[in-house]
C-alpha cells in the first residue's frame, strides 16, 4: 500500500508537466478510481467537477476523496471538469474471469461507455487528461486459476 501511495505522489508531481493546464479528465478503472458517476446522470460542471453524485462523490471508503477527486479538485490551479467511468470491481479483461458470476465490468465497457456519452465534451488531445488505473482485482483473483490466459 505503502508503495501505491508514493507512485501516486509520483504521479501528480509529473503531471503539471506532461499537461500545463487540462480543461477535462476522463478516468477508467476500478474501485481506488470510482466515484460512481453515470454518465447519464448531470455532467460535471463548475458547481460539481465531478458530475454526479456529489463530490467527492461514492468513494473506497465511502465519503473519502480519492486521488482523483484531489487531482479534480486540490491538485491543480484552473478548473477542470472530470468524468469518471472507473467502477468497483473491474477487471482488465472480464474474459479472463468467465467463471465470475456475474461477470465483472472491464475496460472495454468503460471505454464503450464512454465513446457513446463523450460527443457532447467539447474535448481535444490537447485539452484532456485520460488515465487508467486498472489491475488490483486480477492480480489476486488470477492466483489458482485454471485459465491459460492469466
């Protein structure tokens, strides 16, 4: 955990410096991500960067801001509104996890999820911040597994 935290420290330290000033952030992963925005529910906005629900938002743990609501909301010196398609319990690839019943989300269907709501976001590779943050649920979940892809 510890290490996680110092790659997160490391990370927002870098970021001012890969992008001077993003307008949007579009997130993907799972549950350290997820601040349980639907996409068709009010987008973020000025009075809530997150969009929906309130921020910080439906963290793990419930109520407390995750990194990416200080990236949305502290870390940064201009607004900038984010939209966060992370959900709890995704996985990499749900195919992998075929016995899980139900399947989990994956990032291909937060990508999908995403490219059928974006249209609206007047987003530009120059004016956006994507990031992934993916993989604590398959690491342990692929331990005994029987399936030749893990």
């Amino acid at each position: 955990m510890r290490s996680a935290w110092i790659s997160l420290v490391s990370l927002t330290a870098l970021i001012p410096s890969v992008l001077a000033s993003p307008k949007y952030i579009f997130s993907f992963g799972e549950a350290w991500t997820s601040t349980g925005f639907v996409a068709s529910g009010p987008a973020p906005n000025a009075a809530n960067p997150i969009g929906n629900p309130a921020f910080p938002g439906k963290t793990v743990p419930e109520g407390i801001t995750n990194w990416l609501g200080y990236l949305t909301a502290t870390f940064n010196k201009t607004q900038v509104l984010t939209y966060n398609y992370a959900v709890p319990n995704t996985v990499v690839d749900k195919n992998v996890f075929s016995a899980w019943s139900p399947l989990p989300s994956d990032l291909s269907d937060q990508i999908g999820t995403f490219l059928g709501t974006s249209g609206s976001t007047p987003w530009t590779a120059s004016n956006s911040l994507f990031s992934v943050f993916s993989g604590p649920y398959d690491v342990p979940s692929s331990f005994g597994s029987e399936n030749p892809a893990v």
